[in-house]
C-alpha cells in the first residue's frame, strides 16, 4: 500500500477556499482526472473549506493523494475543526439545507459527489469530515481490514519526518511505522531508507524485520519504528519497536497498550523483543509518532471507533497532536 503525507491548509476566512481548491486540483494533476473528475473535486474541497468558515469559524483541511497497487490515482480530504459542531447531521447532510442561514451547507453535495464520505460530529466538539474521489472505478478495500491514516509535518517544513505503509497477504497484516530523529529533510531520509527495507524484507516477523531497519539505519540520523502484525486466523497481534511508537488496542471493555523497546533505529538497539496480544473480533488497532500526546483518549468521542478509520485517525490529530513535532496516527480495524 502506497502512503504519502498530508498537505495541510488553514482555513480562517473566506478566501481560503479558493487556495484549497487550486491546492487539491494540482494534487489531481497527473492522477488520470477526467475534466469532469477534476470539477467534481474542485466543488468538494470548495464546500469543504466554506462549510469550516460558516459553521466553526475556520478549521483546517488535510489533503493527500491516495495510493492503489504502487501508482497514486485518488485525493483524500480530511476537514477538522473545533467548532459548535452538529445538533441534527442527517437534516445538515439534506442537500440545500443550511443551519447557518445561507444557501446551502454544501455537506449533502460533498457526499453525493466524493466516492467515500464519512462525518463524524458531537455537539461542543467540533467536526471531522471525510471525502475521497478515485477517477474511474475505485480500488477494493483491503481483503479483512478497514486502515486509514495521516501523516503531518512539522508547521513550516515541507516534508513530513514521518512515514508509514503496509504489506498485506491472506495470511497476515503488517503495519509499519517510522519517525525521523528530529523533523526536515534529514528525518524524512531517514524514515524513507526504514520505509524501503520494510517493504524489501516484509516476509519477515516484526523482531526480526526490526533488525534489518536497525541495520539499515546507520547510514542516516536514526528513527523510532515498529513493526505491528495481526494475524486474523489466530487472533494475535504481535508488535516489535524501536522507541517511542504508540501502540493501542482498542476493545470491547477497554485498552491494551503496546510495549516497545527502547533506542534508536540505526544507533542504539538492544535486544530486541518481541510481544504478543490477544486480537479480539472488533477489535481497532492505534499506531502513532509521538507528535500525538501518549494519554490521547476517545471517551469524548462515542460511536466515533466504528466509523472509517481515516475519520478516526483525523479526530486524533485534531484534538490530541502536539504541534510541535511531525504527527502520524494510523487506525486499522477488521471489515465487518
């Protein structure tokens, strides 16, 4: 699976909407957008940003290209915001509706034009709200699994120090996760050196990929990573890191933390181990950088872990990112 970061726009006022809507059409240079194609995002990502300054006073918006067997070929938008939020979705989501006295809340024409949407709102807790549009027929979700997730960069650089992908085979999900010492062009080096030895040697078990990054590292200024692999026959979750990678489980009941070791990909590693979970059936597996808070909690948020995963990891980011650190947060949970 092909992961890229996010490009991150605030929206304050008005104006913006023009930005992020020439923002996204750019993305959508090169991916095989129809004319059409290309005016159906440009009015999703238009009533996206207007809909943040109308109803919650601006937000900002995530944007990205999506990846499909090593080629990139839709955009996904993520809208964020901390405002009042929605007392009555289905009545917003009624195209020509407004709750803010104008036109149109444009939520209902966002949903009939992306090819995935979701929205996720609590009264006094703002909105998250998710759109994709693939040109053409859209991929099929992986075979099992629902995954989504963001990668942020540093306010003011360019390129995102984190970085994180997949392997899937019937048999097994492996979920990779990498932070770049520091933030810039260096961490990225770094994170994308772990990036290509984990899709090199992904036949391996975690402890054991671990190894070939840690190796493989020394060249570069080093990285915290890990390496999650779930494996639905026998219900486990087996994890391996280097440093500080959240890992959660998210389960009927409550959470079960993951336990990484301490170092340095690429500096300083000891032994490494590696450690197995119980993976129950609707279960929601948390991955992240520590550019989200370690005491991140969803108890605000009900019902907001079935919905997609990328709204999920979006709300994360929104409430729990530190700001001061690149950010990543990767959600993956079985398909029902």
């Amino acid at each position: 699976m092909e992961v890229t970061e996010h490009t991150r726009l605030e929206v304050r006022d008005p104006s913006a909407a023009g930005h992020a809507r020439r923002t996204a059409v750019d993305l959508a240079g090169g991916l095989g957008f129809s004319a059409a194609e290309v005016g159906r995002l440009a009015i999703i990502v238009t009533e996206a940003a207007t809909n943040l300054v109308k109803h919650a006073g601006g937000g900002e918006l995530l944007l990205r290209t999506l990846g499909c067997n090593g080629s990139r070929r839709g955009v996904g938008l993520l809208a964020l915001d901390r405002g009042p939020g929605f007392s009555n979705l289905a009545e917003a989501m009624r195209d020509g509706n407004s709750t803010a006295g104008t036109p149109g809340s444009g939520i209902g024409a966002i949903r009939r034009l992306s090819t995935l949407f979701d929205i996720y709102s609590v009264p006094g807790a703002g909105a998250a709200l998710l759109a994709t549009l693939w040109p053409g027929t859209p991929p099929a979700d992986a075979p099992g699994q629902l995954v989504g997730g963001i990668n942020v960069a540093f306010p003011g650089e360019p390129v995102s120090g984190d970085a994180w992908a997949m392997s899937l085979n019937p048999a097994r999900t492996l979920v990779f996760v990498s932070d770049g010492l520091g933030h810039g062009a260096p961490a990225a080096a770094a994170s994308e050196a772990a990036v290509a030895i984990f899709r090199r040697r992904s036949d391996l078990g975690p402890a054991e990929l671990l190894e070939h990054v840690h190796e493989g590292l020394r060249p570069t200024r080093g990285a915290a990573v890990a390496v999650t692999e779930i494996d639905s026959r026998e219900r486990v979750v087996r994890f391996a890191g280097i440093g500080n990678i959240g890992g959660t489980i998210l389960m009927d009941g409550g959470t079960r933390s993951l336990v990484s070791n301490h170092g340095t990909a690429g500096y300083d590693a000891r032994r490494l181990h590696e450690y197995a979970y119980p993976w129950p059936a609707g279960a929601t597996l948390v991955l992240h950088t520590d550019g989200l808070v370690s005491n991140w909690t969803l108890d605000r948020h009900p019902g907001l872990v079935a919905r997609h995963p990328m709204l999920v990891a979006g709300v994360l980011y929104r409430d729990f990112a530190r700001g001061r650190d690149d950010t990543t947060a990767v959600v993956l949970r079985e398909a029902s």
